[in-house]
C-alpha cells in the first residue's frame, strides 16, 4: 500500500494519499479545493537515501550507478 505525494496544479497544495490500486491514483483529489489536476512528485526519500542529482546512486549501499550493473543491494 504506497503513499503517493502529489501537487495541486491548481492550487499549489502539496498533500499524500494511501492508494491502493490504479484506479486510486487516477480518482486522486486536491483535499483544498478538490480538484483533479494533481500530479505526482518525486519522493523526497530518495534524496535522503543519498541519490545525487545527476540520477546516480551515491549512497553507502554498493556501486550499482544509475541503472544498477554493479553489486549494490546484493544483486548481480
């Protein structure tokens, strides 16, 4: 059960919200004014993992680089 953060491109209200399916996502409304023009944002958990700007992975966990390839997180 992902939590999505969205922005209102109305309103400019940022809110989260539970989804549960597809369906949840694409029903999704501004709490503040109620509507439907929203759109998702990057989670800020990735910033905070140590993803740098250039969309490399430059965290503690590995060297896999952007797209992985390298033993980060025990794969490959």
């Amino acid at each position: 059960m992902p939590i999505y953060e969205f922005v209102c491109k109305d309103c400019r209200t940022t809110f989260e919200t539970l989804c549960f399916s597809q369906r949840d996502l694409e029903e999704t409304r501004c709490p503040r004014c109620g509507s439907r023009n929203v759109g998702k944002l990057l989670s800020t958990f990735s910033s905070r993992m140590g993803f740098g700007s250039t969309g490399g992975f430059s965290g503690g966990f590995g060297s896999g680089g952007s797209c992985g390839g390298g033993s980060g997180f025990g794969f490959g």
